[in-house]
C-alpha cells in the first residue's frame, strides 16, 4: 500500500478488511458502535486485481503531507485542474506510473502517468 503518493501511516488506528474485490478502512471501534448484526464496509481504499492492491485514486487524505517534487504535479491555474478533470491529459516530466495532483498547497488526488502525462480518471 505505501508508496511515493501513498503514505499509510496517515491513516488513523482501523483496519483494512476485504469485501469481495474491495478493500475497504474500518476505523477502531467502528463495530462498537453499531447495532447488533450490522457491518459497515467503510471507506474504499482500492481493489484486488491479479492479487495486487490497486489504491483508489481519490485517497487525497493519504498523499504525503508535502509534495514530493519527484512524484507531485503542483498547479496553480484553476483551468488546468479543470482540463484534467475533464478529461484531458497533461505533460509532467516525472517518471514512474503515478503522482500525486495539488492545486497550491491542497492534496486533491492520484493520479496515472503514462509516459510523463497525467491522466486524471475516478471510475
């Protein structure tokens, strides 16, 4: 799970626990407080595919507390983020199949880079 734009230890004292071919965050004491019977599959963290964890790109929460220049695309300009988000690629110049995406000095997203471009997908 850890990696340049996944850091677990910002995850607060829970568990991960598999749901069919999810992988989802449990906080502490979450079963103490639900009724009798009742399970809560909590927050997706990724997918189990070909026996690897593939993180969920929204985890913003996990993205390191700085951005790393090697593995961060930070942006400045709304309209780019916006272009991302609309599907649209953009050329990075950082190596490695994925980085994290800031607008300023906010964590928005992971995000896959194919050959130095950023992709920006939540499906």
């Amino acid at each position: 799970m850890a990696g340049p734009c996944c850091d677990p230890d910002r995850l607060p004292a829970g568990e991960a626990r598999i749901y069919g071919e999810q992988v989802r965050f449990i906080p502490a004491h979450a079963d103490l407080l639900l009724p009798q019977g009742f399970t809560w599959q909590g927050a997706l963290l990724g997918r189990m595919a070909g026996g690897r964890l593939h993180m969920a790109l929204r985890l913003h929460c996990l993205l390191p507390a700085v951005p790393d220049p090697a593995h961060s695309l930070v942006l400045d300009d709304i309209s780019d983020i916006t272009a991302l988000l609309s599907g649209q690629s953009r050329q990075t110049g950082l190596a490695g199949n994925e980085a994290a995406l800031w607008w300023r000095d906010l964590p928005l997203a992971r995000m896959m880079l194919k050959q130095g471009r950023a992709t920006l997908s939540f499906n």
